[in-house]
C-alpha cells in the first residue's frame, strides 16, 4: 500500500483511483462496508481502490485541549487498511485552510485537482467543506458538475448502531468484546516500546511499556491480550496479561499507559513496534498492602490469562 501525504504534488500514478473517504478512526464494520463498495466500483472499472482520510483527524484541529478519544493512532489505521487490501492511503492533512473551504473548493481543490479521483464512496452520513455545509447530495451534485462518480454507503447496524461512539463506551466500561463485535477485528494499541521503571522486571514480571498519549483510554484495569511483534527477531504473535493504568503502587501521579507481561517470552523489546489486542477485561487496577500480594495476584491474573486465551477463537 502507497501512503501519500503530500497531496499536492502527488504522482501522476497516484490519480484516477477510486477512493472511499473519511476519518475512519477504528476501521469499524460501518467504514469497512464503505471501503467494500469502494472495492467493487474499483474492481468494475479496473482502477486502483483507495482511501482518503485526515491527518489529523478533524476533531483533533477544532479541539486540541478536549480528551484524547481516538481508536488508533494514524499508523495503527494504516496497517489495518493495508489488511483490507487498500492500495492508495491518501493522508490529507488537515489545517485551517482545509478547514476553510467551501463544499465546492473542497471538491474542486482536494477531489479533482489534487488527487484526481474517478470516484467517491462515502456513508449516507458524510458531510464535507466549512461547518459541514456539504452533503452527500450536494457530492452527488458536484460530482456530477465536476466529473467524478459518488456512491453512498446505507448506514450499518447490529444491536447497536455502530460507531466510534458507541466502540469508545464499551472499552471505556471493560467491554472489549462488545467493541470486537462492532470493529469487526479486535481493538489493538499500537506502539513503541519504550523504557520504563523495571519495576516489573525486579517482581518476576519484566513488561513492555507503550504509551497511550492521543488515544481514547480504555477502563483501567488488568486484559487478557494478544501481542503481535511487528518487526525484529522476535515478530509473532503471543500471548500475555497486560495492565493500563497509572500504577497505584507506586505513586500518584503517574501518566496512564500500557505495561504487557508476553508469556514465555525472552528477549529485548526496547524501540520494538507492538500491536496489542484486548480479549478480555479481568479486573479493576488495584493498590495492594504490600509487593507480595501484588506479584500473587499477577500470578492470578496471568493464570487466568492463559485460560481465557487457550478458550479464545479469534
């Protein structure tokens, strides 16, 4: 997959693909039945499918100082566009100029000019240009002033509407598979490996540390995960029991992040890039009375672990 970030001098090779557009935080089931269709006018025309997206997402221009709420972070996306079989990831960035354009300079600038798209696909509920003026008949419209084909998506629903919405309340309330359900794939938190405090190493339990900063913050607490190494010696799949929180044993004002134990695992992380999944949601984060009842209920928690995984068929 090619990952265009400077649209304004993209190849030639770049234009004339078929592109499903939106922000697409999650890559959940509603934007996966977008890319689909984006996939089939594509494989109809014998054109190239794409996806245009926003770096950074739009919320994120208009409200930097509100909570982070994102599902991924842009690379997470991209590697999950990339399963789905994506081939163009346009990667628009979004600024005050953006921001300030009109539903016909959007079409006119980004659609045409800039990219060179043959077609669009988006949900019914997409709106575009300055303060969301633009709609998909206006699209419909422009599209066919301008000379690019538009298809909207119907909205999907299970048994409950699917949305980022409604994935971040269920991680926000322990519910990781309810979130599965509606992503269609499990939730993952991708990241570096950074160095923490070896605390956990000097309890029997070394981890690996990954920050959290900009993501939408699941419930604290201990998870069954999996773990992917994506690159190195050690890139795999593996088990493991991870903790996202503050650490309450050992000071108050802790920033919140991801510390992931990988069962049967030896070996150094450090600079590695992770991708770990959420199966199963065990516990609250806890303050313990003393260190040996911290490392006995890791014990616990990892026993448990492993139960939940050698039951787990994703």
């Amino acid at each position: 997959m090619r990952i265009i970030r400077d649209t304004l001098y993209i190849d030639p090779s770049d234009r004339g693909a078929v592109a499903a557009i939106g922000n697409f935080d999650g890559v959940h089931l509603g934007h996966q039945a977008v890319i689909s269709l984006a996939r089939k006018v594509a494989d109809e025309a014998g054109l190239p499918l794409g996806v245009m997206t926003f770096e950074p997402h739009p919320r994120q221009f208009f409200a930097p100082g509100a909570p982070a709420f994102r599902l991924m972070n842009a690379e997470a996306k991209a590697h999950r566009l990339e399963k789905l079989g994506v081939e163009k990831l346009y990667e628009v960035p979004f600024n005050a100029a953006l921001a300030g354009l009109s539903p016909r300079e959007f079409a006119q600038q980004i659609i045409v000019d800039r990219l060179g798209l043959a077609h669009v696909v988006v949900g019914e509920d997409f709106f575009f240009g300055k303060a969301r003026a633009g709609d998909v008949n206006t699209l419909k419209d422009l599209g066919a002033e301008l000379g690019f084909g538009v298809t909207v998506t119907p909205l999907l629903s299970l048994d409950e509407e699917v949305s980022s919405t409604n994935i971040r309340n269920a991680l926000a309330e322990g519910r990781p598979g309810d979130a599965a359900a509606m992503l269609g794939h499990l939730h993952r938190i991708e990241g570096e490996v950074i160095r923490g405090d070896q605390r956990g190493r000097d309890l029997g339990y070394p981890t690996a540390n990954m920050s959290i900063d900009g993501l939408h913050q699941p419930k604290l607490g201990v998870y069954a995960v999996k773990v992917d190494v994506l690159e190195g010696t050690y890139k795999g799949t593996y088990g493991g029991a991870a903790s996202i929180g503050v650490r309450p044993m050992f000071g108050q004002d802790n920033v919140p992040n991801i510390e992931t134990f990988i069962f049967d695992f030896k070996g150094d992380l450090y600079g590695t890039m992770l991708s770990v999944a959420l199966i199963e949601y065990l516990r609250p984060e806890l303050k313990f009375d003393s260190l040996q009842a911290l490392i006995d209920q890791m014990d616990a928690d990892c026993r448990q672990s492993r139960e939940i995984l050698a039951n787990d068929g994703n």
